[in-house]
C-alpha cells in the first residue's frame, strides 16, 4: 500500500525559513518523480514543485521560485521542501503526491495527508 | 498558464441521479492531459481520471471522463451517499500544471 506521511509544518513569521519532509513507502521510490501540491485555507489546489527520479531535475511555479527548494534522498525514501523568505500567502496545507509524469507534464496519483504551513506575525 | 475554470461551483443532487461537471480551459490541453480528483473535507484528494477519460486503479466504472481541446466533462452516473464532495480537475498539458477551483457537489 502506497502512504506518504509529511511533517514539519508549523506556525512561522513572515520573512522565516521552514523545512518539510515526506516519508514514503509502500512503493519504490526512487522510480518515480515527486511532488508538492499546496491549498491555501478554503481554497484550491495549487502544484508548486517537482523532482525527477533522480533528483537530477526539478520544477517550480513561479511564485515560488529562488524561495523554495525540493529535494529528496532515495536512501531514506525520503522527500524535502526547503521554504525560504515565507510570505503570508505561502499559508496552506502542503501535500506531498506521487508524481505520473515527466518534465513536460503528469497528474498525482497518490497523495499524502498533508501538513499545515502557517506564516503570520 | 492555463486556466480551468469548473461549472458549476455547487451541484445539489440526491442520490441516485446523474452529476455532470464541466471543465472548460482557456487553451487547448494538449494530448487532452486533463486529470479530475475528488476531496471530502478534511481528506487528501484523490484521483479519479487521467489523460480526460482513463480510470484511476480503484475507481467505480460510475465514473467517467470525456472531453479534447478546452471542453472536458466528468460525469457520475448514479450518485452514491459517498461521492458528494469537491471536485478538482487538472490540466498538465502545459507548465504550470493547474487546477481548476473547484466543484461541491452537495446533497439536496
């Protein structure tokens, strides 16, 4: 059974740095690229980074790049998000989601549970 | 970037009926690469269609997906009490890959 298990979400001041990690089994993971998915309070869903198998490439929204970095380490099956400069509307639930695709485009296939990022004063 | 806009924002319906929800793109999505998930409160979205009409591993043949171009449509044939919820569909035909905002269907 595939299951992802985030952390590390957690209330942080404008202008703060936060890191968040996902756990993954149930699945070989170093076979399939990943990704972070965020919803702010009452809203939709918005895609915000991706990695390649490897690690070798990665893919960011706009809004969040030169800010936020995805990483992962195979070894641990083990998937990072690393948020810098966090702004009030970085606010959301962050979902770490298996990823069906490549570098051109994919859907999600599996989603994790989801961790609360909250940055306010 | 691509915009999805979904229609209509609420769905009231009993169970039973037949629910159709629209997705409408602001450009054609290529390769029609148009996915839909299902969330109820408090829960991860799930998958239920990708590539506009293939069904995710596990999801009830009472749910289907149609469309090309800047048209796609899911469709639930008989509402079951578990299936009123927020729909989400997802184009990822072109980078950023984004979401539509969304459709409740709720019970009447």
């Amino acid at each position: 059974e595939v299951q992802l298990v985030e952390s590390g979400g957690d209330l942080v001041q404008p202008g703060g740095s936060l890191r968040l990690s996902c756990a993954a089994s149930g699945f070989t993971f170093s076979t399939y690229w990943m990704s972070w998915v965020r919803q702010a309070p009452g809203k939709g869903l918005e895609w915000v980074a991706s990695v390649k198998e490897d690690g070798s490439e990665k893919y960011y929204v706009d809004s969040v790049k030169g800010r936020f970095t995805i990483s992962r380490d195979n070894a641990q099956n083990s998937l990072y998000l690393q948020m810098n400069s966090l702004r009030a509307e970085d606010t959301a639930v962050y979902y770490c989601a298996r990823f069906r695709g490549w570098h051109l485009g994919g859907y999600f296939d599996y989603w994790g549970q989801g961790t609360l990022v909250t940055v306010s004063s | 970037e691509i915009v999805l806009t979904q229609s209509p924002g609420t769905l009231s319906l009993s169970p039973g009926e037949r629910a159709t929800l629209s997705c409408r793109a602001s450009q054609s999505v290529s390769n029609s690469y148009l996915a839909w998930y299902q969330q109820k409160p408090g829960q991860a979205p799930r998958l239920l269609i990708y590539g506009a009409s293939s069904r995710a591993t596990g999801i009830p043949d009472r749910f289907s997906g149609s469309g090309s171009g800047t048209d796609f449509t899911l469709t639930i044939s008989r509402l079951e009490p578990e299936d009123f919820a927020v729909y989400y569909c997802q184009q990822y035909g072109s980078s950023p890959w984004t979401f539509g905002q969304g459709t409740k269907v709720e019970i009447k």
